[in-house]
RNA sequence: CGGGACGUGGCGCAGCCUGGUAGCGCACGCGCUUUGGGAGCGCGGGGUCGCGAGUUCGAAUCUCGCCGUCCCGACCA
C-alpha cells in the first residue's frame, strides 16, 4: 500500500484535552478521533489495529469451541425488565414512535438467555459458547483518558449455557486459556486477578488486568505471584503491632485531639494500637446510623462497606454524630453506645486481635485497653483497604499494588438470567432444569489503548508485531528507481503474508521518518541514495538500535528473518 | 451528580483584564530550490471568535442564559 492514498493524519501536538498517553499518540498518530465525548471513530490505521486484535480475539474463541453470531445492539425494554437491569441508571433508554420502550444494550446475557429459552430443550443440547463481537452503549457518567473509558465501545462477550455448575466451572477454564493466550499474543504485559461479582451476585469473577498509568482500577499483587486480586475484594495480613498488656479499659484525657496521627503522637503510642470510627447512614429505607471501626492507620474501603451494608452510604454529618453518640466527631467509639441508637456496628476483622485506644464518646477523651469481645461487639467484616507491604494471605510474601485498566473478565453468572427468562433444558429424568451461565467480555479498545500505554518511546509507539497496522514501514528516498524497489519489495513481502506501507510522500525524509516513528510500526526499510551508491537498503526495527545495510536482492529474505525474530 | 477549568482557521496558542471589526507557529495550496531524521525563500487560501439574548455608537473582549469539552471526586450489574 502506497502512503500517498492512505488517511495519514498525523499531527506534531496532541489536542490539548488530551491527557493519557495512549490517548495522546493514537490522536497524533492518526489512528483514532473524537466525535463527541466518550464517542470515537476509527481511522483506517485504528481500525486496522482493531480488526487484528479482533482477529487474534476470535481465533482463540473459535479454538475452545466458541461460536460466533451477531446480536442487535437495540433491545426491546421487556427483556431487561424480566432480569431486573432496567433501572441500571448507565442503560441508554428510547423509545420508537408508537411509544415501545427500548433499551441499547451494554451487554448480552437477556438476548443470550432469551435464545436459550427458545432454542435449547435437551440436555444432549448443552454445553453451548456463543460469541459476537458488537457495539455496546453505556450512559457512563464520566467518559475519559481517550478510548479507555467511552460510552459507545466494540465488546467482545461470549457466554457459556451449562446444564449445572460442573459444566460451568469446564466453560469457565476454556475462557482462562483463551484469554491467556489472546493477552499474550496482543503483546500486552497483564495479570489475571479476583473480581468482585457486583450487586448481582454470581459464582466467581476474574479480571484481566493490564497495567497503564492511566488505568483506573487498583490491583494487589503477591512478589511470588500466587495472589492477585482487585482492591476492591483483596485481602492481605496486615503486620501485628506490639499492644500493650490486658488491662480494664481506662479513660485519659485528649483535649483537642481529633485525628489519628493526633491521638497517637498525644499519647506517644503506635497508630495501628488505635481504632478509627468511622460513622455513616445507609441511604435505603432503613435508614440509621452505622459505626464502621477499623484500625487507625487503615483505611475504609468503600465498595467493600457498601457491600458489607447491602446499600450505599454518605458520611453522617458532624451534627448527627453529636446527637448520636454525646461527643464530637474526633471522639467516637464502640465503648458504651447505647442500645438501639445505632443501625449496627461493623467490625474490620483485623480488630478482634488485640487491645486500641479507641473514641470514649466524650469530647477530648478516650479509652486504653480496648478490646473486641469484651468491651464492645459488632457484626466482623472485612471492609478495610489492603496496603502495599502487607503480606499475602497464601505464601506470605510482599504484597504491592498497581494502577491498571481492565481489558477483559470472566464471570460466572449461574441461573439468574436463565431464571428470570425462562431458559430451562430437560434433563436426563425428564426434569426441567435452569441453565447455567457464565459471560465473557473483552474490549478491544483498551487492548489498543493499554497496548499504546504500555508500548511506547519518546517518538511513539511500538506496536507489537501481531497487531500492528502494518507490519514493514518502506521509506522511499528520491523519487523513480528508490520506488521501484521499494514496490518490488514489498510485493514479494506480500506473498508471505506481510502487511507493507510504502512511503511515498513528496514529504521531506525527516518528516516521514518522524511519522514512522509515531506510528510504530515494527520493522522500518529504507531505499534511499545507498541503493545508487552500493545497492543496498536500510532495515531497522522500531525501538531497536542501528540499522542495518542490506543488498536489496537480500533484502526480502533479511526482512523475513528480522519478522520471525520479532519478540512479541 | 458535586467541585474546577476551558471553548478564537485542521492542531497548538496569543488577543479578553483596560470594547474600536482578529494575530502567531505548525499544517494546507502554488512557484523555485532542497531530498537519509520534523528543509529554505516567495506568493496565497482558510476563522458565524461555541450558541442566544443584553449593555454600548461599536462586543472575541463587559453582563446574563444555554450548549459543548476536559480534569478531580462520586458512579461504574
């Protein structure tokens, strides 16, 4: 392909929105641009990307039996009603012009159950894996960071219909393969770890996570690597302060003290032997007051209390407090609460170890010699923040935690959806029996983008080989003969399959060298002035260093060699 | 949704405070020169200054309203 009839453009300053990396050179780069916020087209050098991610995608699908098909984007509201996810606020909602509700899908699981229900009878029919790669559409509240977070995005979501939770459990495994090898192939360095199942429940989550700045999940990694895990479910074993010895709780006086730090720099005393009170009201109907007590050098973490209160939650006012508990905000704790003045008490687990200082629910004091069980109960949860440097839960090691952008997940959903829309299969005794399913998402998008994050150099990217818009970069030096060359050798490029770009522009070297770079594609030929002088032609790889001078009758054959040698 | 910022040729920006009819760099077109790392000279095209009201003799500039975009937070089945 010639450069002069190909949609290159490039520009020397990212728009100055631009803020994440990835977003900034594939906007410099030509391969991608904004129609609205969170709204993005492909260009041909994007797209191009895009199909070979999607290409690799649905190799490794169909290699586990996945079969693809194609769903509509466009739902009747009925659907989503039968499940429950009509309410999701991030579901775009229409109607046609009779007035029918509609919904723009953000994912499959109706369309997949409602086939189910309709097309599955027998058990002999199971197990099934359905797949289509299609646009999804999300009212996200705050689209950003480029094509990381969009509103409208291509997914791919497989799902797997199973007679019973054996059947799952061997869907679920071909997906973890899958996966493993899609991630590894797109080139991009990634982590499978625990994930949350959400308000809905479900039987096990894994997120594929790959590591970028500008990613907006946190993940807990062991050294050894036999744990990893979201932020949001993580746990960890924090390091065990020195408490002092057991004694009946004793009030001292903290004129002033309202903070942590405060507390333990007052008293002269180790943060992690105090107890942080933290005191919210659930927002469901119940409403109320709930004491959330955890270690004073931790911290809350709020999907997990949300999870812990099954609602979510908003800081309980200064006034709220004063009235509940008798004490300003810095004073708060378990100790002698009355009866029925609080919704509950949650405990952070790490507490029933142990004696604190804690709050005594009277301004300007507090309490020593606190301890769980005989001072004061409560409901033990794990709603706390698991820190870098504590130590894993399998083997103990060093725990540390890492910024990354989710590029897929596994989730096994078991029988809500094929309840909720009657997708049912007899089995062997002639029994109705739900389906069971799991669902399987990817975003080629964020393999893109999390691929440019990750894979770039001061002059820009470095796309891996599979990937990559084009696989030879030709600069063509000086006009009729360095054309010819470069024409003949990339014609027999292409009959090993290799994707070639010949640059052609009437543009100065620089110019289109500095293109190249940008663009990142992976092996760079040069035919310039040597090609008169001693007949021979630049190849250099992309973030390689030196080039090397090739006889152009070698240099097909050079090229081939450099292209199987590529590292991923 | 709460907080903040920004909207001026395709991209990056100045002008706004202190009102007088729009400018710079890059990019683009033409000509000549140049051709192995973002070339030089000359000529040239392109802007409802986000939109709408208002104030004023006069608004990119001041006032009000709206729209859009980005950032932080919340949210994220």
């Amino acid at each position: 392909m010639r450069a002069s009839g190909l949609l290159l453009p490039t520009l020397r300053d990212a728009p100055g929105d631009a803020v994440a990396t990835s977003h900034q050179l594939l906007v410099r780069g030509g391969f991608v641009r904004q129609v609205g916020a969170g709204l993005w087209s492909y260009l041909p050098l994007g797209f191009k990307v895009l199909q070979r991610t999607m290409a690799i995608i649905r190799e490794e699908m169909d290699a586990i039996g996945a079969q693809e098909m194609l769903m509509p984007v466009m739902h009747p509201a009925e659907l989503w009603r039968q499940t429950g996810r009509y309410d999701i606020t991030a579901l775009f909602k229409l109607k046609d012009r009779v007035g029918r509700d509609l919904v723009l899908a953000m994912t499959h699981e109706e369309v997949i159950a409602f086939h189910a229900a309709a097309e599955v009878r027998s058990y002999r029919d199971l197990p099934q894996i359905w797949y289509h790669i299609q646009t999804k559409e999300r009212d996200e509240p705050r689209p950003q960071a480029g094509v990381l977070r969009t509103r409208e995005f291509i997914m791919k979501d497989a799902y797997t219909l199973d007679r019973d939770r054996d059947g799952l459990d061997e869907g679920y495994a071909k997906h973890e393969v899958a996966y493993d090898r899609i991630f590894t192939r797109a080139g991009l360095e990634f982590w499978k770890v625990e994930s949350d199942t959400g308000m809905m429940g479900g039987f096990g989550a894994h997120e594929y996570m790959a590591p970028c700045p500008a990613g907006e999940d946190r993940v807990a990694l062991c050294q050894n690597g036999d744990y990893a895990a979201n932020v949001e479910l993580a746990v960890s074993v924090p390091d065990r302060p020195a408490f002092p010895p057991s004694q009946a709780p004793a009030e001292v006086e903290t004129p002033g003290v309202a903070t942590i730090e405060a507390l333990a720099g007052y008293l002269g005393i180790d943060a992690r032997t105090t107890m942080k009170a933290v005191i919210v009201v659930p927002e469901d109907a119940r409403g109320g007051l709930v004491l959330a007590l955890v270690r004073g050098d931790h911290r809350v973490h709020e999907l997990k209390l949300t999870k812990a209160l099954g609602t979510s939650f908003r800081p309980a006012t200064p006034e709220e407090i004063r009235d509940t508990f008798g004490a300003d905000p810095g004073s708060i704790g378990a100790v002698g609460v009355g009866d029925g003045a609080l919704r509950e008490v949650l405990v952070d687990d790490v507490l029933t170890d142990g004696a604190y200082v804690a709050g005594a629910n009277r301004t300007g004091h507090h309490l020593v010699g606190v301890e769980h069980g005989r001072d004061f109960t409560g409901r033990v949860v794990d709603i706390r923040h698991v820190e870098a440097d504590e130590r894993c839960v399998v083997c103990g090691g060093a725990l540390r935690i890492e910024t990354a952008i989710e590029v897929g997940n596994i989730f096994k959903l078991g029988t809500r959806y094929a309840e909720a829309l009657g997708a049912t299969y007899q089995d062997e005794n002639g029994r109705e029996q739900p389906i069971w399913m799991g669902s399987y998402g990817i975003g080629p998008a964020r393999i893109l983008a999390s691929i440019a994050e990750q894979r770039h150099d001061q002059h820009g990217l470095l796309w891996p080989l599979a990937v990559a818009p084009f696989d030879v970069w030709i600069t063509a030096i000086g006009g009729g003969e360095a054309l010819d060359e470069a024409d003949r050798i990339e014609e027999e490029l292409a009959r090993d399959g290799l994707k070639v770009l010949v640059d052609d522009r009437a543009l100065s070297p620089g110019v289109r060298f500095a293109d190249a770079d940008l663009i990142g594609v992976p092996i760079r030929v040069t035919v310039g002035k040597r090609l008169a002088k001693d007949g021979t032609v630049g190849v250099k790889l992309r973030g390689g260093d030196g080039e090397q001078s090739v006889p152009a009758g070698d240099a097909v054959r050079h090229i081939l060699g450099v292209a199987d040698g590529v590292p991923v």
